[in-house]
C-alpha cells in the first residue's frame, strides 16, 4: 500500500489519537490536506538515499 | 510639499544626494510618508506605519551628518521590515491575530545592523500569516496589492515588502524566504531580491517558519542596493544556531565583476517548464541570449527528479512549522487563517520517518548541487511560472487554466532546502504590462559572484529602472 492511501477511518483513528474530537467538522477540510501531504511521501520513500545520513550541514559544509 | 521625484529613487542614488548634502535625509522622508499616505489606501501594504519614529530618525540623521558623521550609503535611508522582524517596543504581528499583540523587548539582529548603518524603520509590512504561504489573503490585515496591476497578486510571503518597494512607498524592504518569499514577490513586483546563502544573515528575531530553511534578504529596485544592504546585513551572530562564522565580503566590489567567461547552467527540467507560461518562456530564453552576448558561456542542464527535493521543501517546512506552533495551534486553532491552520495541523499526522527521509533526500541533493556545480557557475530559470495572476481562492488564475497558488514558489523552493543564494532581477513585461523575473543561482557562499552577475545583466537592460504607473 502506497503512504499516500490514508481512508478517512483511519484519518479520524489518528485525529483522535492527535487530539482532535473526530466529530468536528473541521476534520472533513483538513482530510484533503493530510492526503496531500502524505501523497508526497511516495516521492520521498521512492527516492534513493542509501548512503545518505539524515541532518542537515552546517553552513560551513562540516558535519 | 515633498519633492515626489525622491520616493521613485533608488537607494544609491538617495544615498548620493544625501552624502553630498544636496538633500537632507527629512526631505527623503517626508517623500516617502506623502508617497504612502496617498497610495497605502489603495495599496495595503503596510500593518504599522511610523511616521512619528519615522520623523524623529530622518532629523537625527540629519544632525548626524551635518555634524560629520556621514556612515554611509544606508545613513538616512527609511527600511520597510516584513512584520516577523522584531522591533523594540514596536508591535510584531507575524500577520497573525494571535501575535497582534506582541511587542519585542529587543530588535532582531538584522534590524540592528541596518540601524547601525544609519538606516531606520519606516514600518511594518503586510505578510502572509506566518509567512506560511506563497499568495493566499490575509484576513486580518487585508492582502496588499500589485502596484503594476492592483487586480493582481503580490506573491507572498512578504508581499507588502514587495508592494511598498514598487510603488515607491520605501526604496528597500526586508523579507524572509522559505521557499520564495522574497524573491517571488520582487519577481512579480519587477524589484530585485536576493535570499543568500543559509547562515550569512542572523534569523534571530525572526520569528520562525522553517527554522533550517528561513533566510533574511532584502527587495530593493536595483541588484546595486541589494549589495549595499548585504554589506550592512551580514554577519555572524552567536544567538543565531545557523549563523556562518566567516570573513565580511564587500558585496559592492562585486558589481565590478563582468560575465566573460562564466560557465551558466540553462535549466532544462521539466519541473521548471511544465507549468511555465509561453511568455515567460520567452523572456527567458531573450535573457540568457542576452547573457551569451556579455560573454558567458550557457548550456542547457537537467538537475533531475526536482520534484523530489520540491517534496522534501514542503514535508521539512510542514513539520517544523508545526513544531514551533504546537502549542498555539492546539489552544487557539480558530485564531489562524484556516489555509494555514490546515497548513500547519496536517503535521499532527506527519510520521517521523517521512521528516528523516525529507532529510537524507536533502543530502542527496548536497551532493547532486555540488557536482553541478563543478561544471558550471551558476544556474539560471525564470523566478515564477508566470507574471503576477489574479487569484481565484487558493488558485491563480493562468492564460491556460488555473494553478494552486502554492505553484508561484515552484522554481524558487527547490533552492532553499539545500541553502543556497539565488537573487531575482526583472527580465520583462508581459503584453499586460506585468514584470518577470530571472533567478541566478550559485554555490554556497557565492553571493558575491551571484549578485556580481546578476548586476552585470542588469545594467545591460532597463527593465529595472521602470516605475508602475500609480
């Protein structure tokens, strides 16, 4: 199953876990948003970085 | 009455009259408080106007340099500040009402450099709340408009730096640039603007979006008072965890630099292209012919998969913008604009895993940028895919269609990750009269060598020297 395939089940699972009241309509605006942003997610896991250490460098290029 | 002609200056050109005494900095100021007081109603580019402190700076740098203490290009020079740069005793909205109130006990770093140089704060421009988009409206505040064209975006996130610039309100404004924020709205408001490499200019007292991707750098109409604001801005600061710690340039020397010889790399991705309108496309390619002429050497170059480092931009800004506003996000969410409330909640269900990954394709890209460019100097694209649209709710309108709004960062964001300097310059107008923008990018700690051939493109055209009629 791809990252991005999050069902509104599950949605409202981790919106309560999240803190949020699952019967909220504000949850049915912010669903479309979290599909996006784990949408990006494929192109993320899909990339390849092995090698790669997360983090980023110092502005002075060291570790 | 003020001499109208001073506010349409730039601020090499103040600064020329001001040091020879020809005119007094109040003269410059009063020019620029008549400027805004009849075009802010119309304009909105402004959350808190000083023109008391305003006054009282201008006389005091007028005593300065009567009394012979001319500092330098700077002295007497009115600064509009994006409303996320603290101010002493000056309220610091970050365009949000959950900070309307909130008054700094200190200046940030940058605000005090510039003050040190002799410049001042005008005031406080609009932003998008948290600087947390690339176009949307402020509600509170109200959305500034596009001198060129007042049914037009600004593009964000300073987009009232990027407003009050053009429309001659203060010769220079600062912003901050996540993933564009400085050098969309200067493309789209036909003004120069450069984010320089992450480290060079201290974020503290900059309230944060992205706390490993905000760069400070300044809007001005010209590349030359980019460089003079550079001198004064750069510099290391202990209370900035980013900050460089290396040898001052002087970014003014680098004008002197020409493009014989320059090796450029002409993008040629489709990420850059696919949503790029056929006008933009064609200042473009005028622009990089133009280049070739001065004596740079231009190749087409794919940088590959930017989609990728595009992706990691938005997960890293996602998750640490809800980071820093985890707390006030849960006490206050109806407080937020409800773009950037979703904006910000979606981090709630960000898993770890997904920021770590955004990071190591981060380092991908360290290594990808620093091989091109063994081959090549410098980089160039068009700064937006577009002129300044009109927006349509979260999209802007297109000649062919309509695109999120989000899109307008699309060429700018996939430099910030990775820290790079990359400076916008006017290279057109489109057939309604709206500019374009050109964005030459570099390796780490070229500014100078990016802002050297950026002025040298400059001065080969007069794009900049245009005024919106307003």
């Amino acid at each position: 199953m791809g990252q991005s395939e999050l069902d509104k089940e599950t949605f409202l699972i981790l919106a309560r876990q999240a803190g949020f009241d699952p019967a909220d309509p504000h949850l049915d605006d912010l669903f479309p948003d979290v599909q996006l942003m784990l949408g990006r997610m494929d192109v993320l896991f899909g990339t390849p970085t092995d090698g790669f250490e997360p983090g980023y460098r110092s502005p002075e290029g060291g570790a | 009455m003020a001499d109208a002609t001073l506010s349409s200056m730039t601020v090499a050109e103040l600064a020329t009259l001001i040091k020879a005494k020809d005119v007094s900095p109040v003269d410059v100021a009063e020019a620029f408080i008549e400027r805004t007081a009849s075009t802010e109603p119309q304009l909105n580019a402004w959350i808190t106007l000083l023109p008391e402190a305003t006054r009282a700076a201008a006389k005091q740098a007028e005593a300065d340099i009567v009394a012979g203490g001319y500092k330098g290009p700077l002295h007497g020079i009115p600064i509009g500040l994006k409303d996320l740069f603290w101010t002493k005793g000056v309220r610091t909205t970050s365009g949000s009402a959950i900070t309307k109130d909130f008054v700094p006990s200190e200046d940030a770093t940058v605000v005090a450099k510039l003050q040190d140089a002799g410049a001042y704060a005008f005031g406080k421009t609009s932003m998008v709340e948290y600087a947390y988009g690339g176009s949307e409206h402020n509600d509170l505040y109200g959305a500034p408009k596009n001198p060129w064209d007042l049914a037009h975006v600004t593009g964000g996130s300073s987009s009232g730096s990027g407003a009050a610039v053009a429309a001659g309100q203060v010769p220079i404004a600062l912003g901050s640039d996540t993933a564009g924020s400085v050098r969309a709205p200067a493309a789209l408001c036909g003004l120069s603007g450069h984010k320089p490499t992450y480290g060079l200019i201290s974020r503290f007292g900059v309230s944060p979006l992205s706390w490993s991707m905000d760069h400070v750098g300044p809007l001005a109409h010209t590349v030359e008072d980019v460089a003079i604001a550079m001198n004064a801005m750069v510099g290391f600061d202990a209370r900035d965890p980013g900050s460089a710690n290396r040898a001052p340039e002087d970014y003014l020397a680098a004008l002197q630099a020409d493009l014989r010889g320059l090796r450029i790399g002409v993008l040629e991705d489709d990420f850059i292209w696919d949503v790029t309108v056929p006008e933009v496309k064609a200042a473009f390619d005028q622009a990089v012919t133009q280049l070739t002429t001065l004596g740079a050497a231009a190749e087409g170059v794919s940088i590959g998969n930017l989609d990728r480092i595009s992706a990691a931009q938005v997960t890293i800004t996602t998750a640490e913008a809800n980071t820093y506003h985890h707390e006030m996000i849960q006490r206050a969410p109806e407080l937020y604009h409800p773009v950037v409330r979703r904006r910000i909640e979606a981090g709630f269900f960000m898993p770890a895993a997904a920021y770590v990954q955004a990071q190591r394709v981060r380092a991908t890209f360290d290594e990808r940028y620093a091989s091109l460019f063994e081959t090549f100097d410098l980089l160039v694209t068009p700064t937006t895919p577009s002129p300044a649209p009109v927006a349509n709710g979260l999209n802007v309108r297109l000649p062919n269609g309509e695109m999120p709004s989000r899109e307008l960062v699309r060429l700018t964001r996939v430099f910030n990750p990775n820290g790079l300097p990359a400076i916008t310059v006017p290279c057109g107008f489109s057939g309604d009269g709206l500019p374009m923008g050109l964005q030459f990018v570099g390796p780490r700690f070229s500014d100078a060598q990016v802002i050297g051939a950026a002025h040298a493109y400059q001065q080969s055209t007069d794009w900049h020297k245009r005024r919106p009629v307003f």
